[in-house]
C-alpha cells in the first residue's frame, strides 16, 4: 500500500511526540482537519499494542465497515441481503482503497453506516434526525472530507427521489446542509489552509479509470477484472436480474454527473474523480431490485464474483508477502544513518509502473527509527497534524505529488542549475543520505558514496 507506510511513519512521530521522544525536525500541530481519522484512532490504540499492531487493526476494523455497511445498507432499502456483500468485496481492494488511502477507506465505512441511519430514522422526530446527522457529519468532517461528500452526495439523490413538496425539499436541504457549513466555519476560524490546493481534470483519463480501478498492482490484471465484470453485468442484464428503482436512478445518474465534473486534483488531494467509482460500487447496488430468474444464473454470477474476490486477494497477498523482506532491509538499513540526518528519496527514471510504488515512503520511516528528517513525509497544509519544524521551513514541498520520491534526472537537472522543486534545488548541501527505490540503471548522480543496496533500494551517502 503505497501511502499507508507514510502514515505509518506519522503515527510514528505522534506516539514518540506524546511519550516525550519527539523529533526535533517537526512539530505536532492539531486543528480540526477534515482528515484525522487514522491521527486520532491509531495513536489511542498504540499505547496498548504498539504502532504497527494499530494501524493493522485500523485497516482491518476498515475494512469491516465497508462491508458491512455495505450489507446493513441492502438490508435496510430493501429488507434482505442479495447483492451488496458480493460488491463491496469486489471493491475492497480497488484502487483507491489499494493505494493506502486509510483515511478514506474508513470514512467510507463510516458513511455507509450514516446512510443507513438517515434512512432508517427518515420518518423519526425531526430532532433525532438532526442530532444523528449532525453527530455523523463531525465523524466524517474529521475523518475524511470526501467520504463526507459521498455521505451527502448518496442522500441528497436518495432524498431527491421522494421530494414531495417544496416545503419538504427546503427542509430537508437545510437538515443536511447546516452541520456541513458550520464545520466549514470551524475550520476558517483554525487559520490554516492548503498551502498548495491544485487543481487538474482530464476526461480522457476519466475514460480509462474504470478499467484501472480493480487493482493498482497490476494493470493487466486490473483490465482482466473490468472486462469480467463487464461481461457478467451484461449477462444479468440480459437475464434481466436488476431493476432500476427511482432512488437507483437518482443516485446512479448523481455519481455520474458529479464523476465527470469532479476534477482529479482538488483541494490539495490527488485522483479524487476515481474514488467516485469505488463508491459507487458500495452505494448503487442496494438500491437495484434483484430477481434470479433461475438457480443456475444466480450461480454463475456467485461463482464469478467469488473468482474475482479470489484473483484480487491473491494479488495482493503476493505482492504483500513479495516486499517483507524489502521492508525488513529498509528497517536494517536505518542503523547505518547518523541520528537526526536529512534524507532524501530519489527514484529511477526509467517508468517502472506500479513495481515498485510499495517502496516509495518506505525510507520515511527513518523519521522513527533514525530521528532523522524526510521531507516526503505527509505534512500537507490542512491536512496533517505534523508539520516541519522552522528550522526545515526551507524543504517544505509546495505541491502534494512532489511528495513522491524524485526523478534522479531532476536531481542532475538541479546539479545543472535546472529548474526543479524547491526542496531539490540544493539537495547536495541540503541532505545527508539518499534512497534511491527502483531502478538502478540510470544515471545515478556524482559526489554519492554507496552504503547499501537490497532488492527494490539502494542508500548513499551525499559527499559535502
């Protein structure tokens, strides 16, 4: 998982931060950011099993809600579970979760289980009402932003599909819309802001996600995976299994209006259009009539989505288990570093795909275990309650994908005087140590001494 070991390296620093142990190259620094799930949760749960053991139970009580909710949704739209369980499996390891994106992984779960209240008490007191999608709104707002989103997105189409009167309509948007913008108001009166939003959208990219989405490991497989899914929803819509209720409309038709307007880059978060897609696998389905026409089609889309569920848990286990010992010489490797050295992550020019994206953050975790200072580690704006110290003010990095591991041909364009991000543009004075994950063919920069080399990394020493 590409960003989970950053995180990881960020519980980290908050767990040493609170036992007195802290790294003088950041700073803990709380607001209320909508994106704290993994900062509040993880460290609590530390102190009784350790960094490593909570952030594994995060991922995995994560996990669970996803899929329950996923069923607890079903059951709760239409009074049984047929379809949902089967999807949100499927999801579990797309892209997005894949990635690392814990914190958006949880919110998910998280807003599964709020649409099923809001559906659940739709005919309840107005106040209890309001109390419970206020109390669901501030877990999501600190959670994740955009699972907050997709929490509104889901019921503002859902509501939309029974809007009676416009008395009822006006209603009902304020209910929703209250608890959003006083948190919004919260966080203007913090003082803090995204130091560098971004914003980019690409419909040709847009075209493509949903044959990239199934796994980020392996994009054959990922295509493979689509183009079943494909088929198979084609056969049962020929046996004419699902139907279409109002609600499904509504909300199929919001998740696509809102996919093709939403911009890859936005608010300082990266390929945030995609996310839509995994959602909507976790949303839609409960919202489909399901009717078997016969015993042998449910048992051919059972045993596909089981085989799919398969092939996805495989790949991921192989991967997993292919990088313990990459991990394992990484964490060696830190007992070759001076305590409290800068270190820089470089990566091969050569376009390697995915292969080795579980190494990009690994070296972060010298934060720990060298009290050293990586400028990749997670300290967006807004974001993070970690922040460089003034000291490092210098090598802050000002746009969030710089925070992926440097071309070493930006490094030799920084040498030539190039123009290169900040944080790179003195990395010869500015560092003392240099990981270099990936391939190792090209052209590796002058003035380094080797120290290490393993499987999918090799660390030097900047000569001063």
């Amino acid at each position: 998982m590409i960003d989970y070991v950053n995180h990881l390296a960020r519980m980290h620093l908050l767990v040493d931060a609170a036992a007195g142990r802290a790294n003088p190259a950041y700073e803990i620094h709380w607001r209320l950011y909508p994106n704290l799930a993994v900062d509040i949760i993880v460290p609590v749960f530390a102190r009784f099993v350790g960094v490593e053991t909570a952030a594994r139970l995060f991922l995995l009580g994560s996990q669970i809600l996803v899929a329950c909710g996923a069923i607890a949704l079903e059951m709760q739209v239409r009074g049984r579970h047929q379809l949902s369980g089967f999807v949100a499996l499927i999801a579990l390891y797309s892209l997005p979760f894949l990635w690392g994106l814990m914190n958006f992984e949880f919110g998910c779960g998280v807003a599964l289980w709020g649409i099923v209240a809001w559906i659940y008490f739709r005919e309840g007191p107005w106040l209890l009402r309001i109390a419970l999608h206020a109390s669901v709104v501030v877990v999501l707002f600190s959670a994740h932003l955009f699972a907050l989103g997709i929490y509104g997105l889901t019921i503002v189409c859902y509501e939309g599909s029974r809007i009676t009167s416009y008395r009822h309509a006006v209603r009902t948007l304020a209910v929703l819309a209250l608890p959003v913008l006083a948190g919004c108001l919260v966080v203007l009166w913090s003082g803090d802001t995204l130091s560098n939003p971004g914003f980019s959208w690409s419909f040709g990219l847009k075209l493509m996600w949903p044959l990239f989405v199934m796994n980020c490991y392996s994009l054959p497989l990922s295509i493979g995976l689509a183009l079943i899914i494909a088929v198979l929803l084609g056969y049962l819509g020929y046996s004419r299994v699902f139907g279409l209720t109002r609600p499904a409309v509504f909300i199929g038709s919001g998740f696509l209006v809102v996919y093709l307007l939403m911009p890859a880059r936005i608010l300082g978060g990266a390929y945030t259009d995609v996310r839509l897609i995994t959602a909507m696998m976790l949303v839609l389905p409960a919202f489909l009539t399901v009717n078997w026409p016969s015993r042998a089609v449910k048992t051919v889309a059972a045993l596909v989505a089981v085989g799919i569920i398969l092939a996805n848990v495989m790949s991921v286990a192989s991967v997993w288990y292919s990088y313990r010992s990459d991990y394992a010489d990484m964490i060696k490797s830190f007992a070759l570093l001076r305590a409290g050295s800068t270190i820089l992550i470089a990566r091969g020019d050569v376009d390697e795909g995915q292969a080795n994206a579980p190494m990009f953050y690994a070296p972060t975790l010298a934060v720990h275990y060298a009290n050293a200072f990586v400028p990749s580690l997670y300290t967006i704006s807004g974001q993070q309650p970690v922040k460089k110290s003034a000291s490092k003010s210098l090598l802050e990095i000002g746009d969030a994908l710089d925070y992926r591991p440097t071309p070493i041909a930006q490094l030799n364009s920084a040498s030539a005087g190039g123009t290169v991000p900040a944080h790179v543009r003195g990395w010869r004075t500015d560092y003392d140590y240099l990981y270099i994950v990936g391939d190792q063919t090209g052209s590796i920069p002058e003035h380094l001494t080797f120290m290490m080399r393993s499987r999918r990394f090799a660390l030097y020493a900047i000569d001063k």
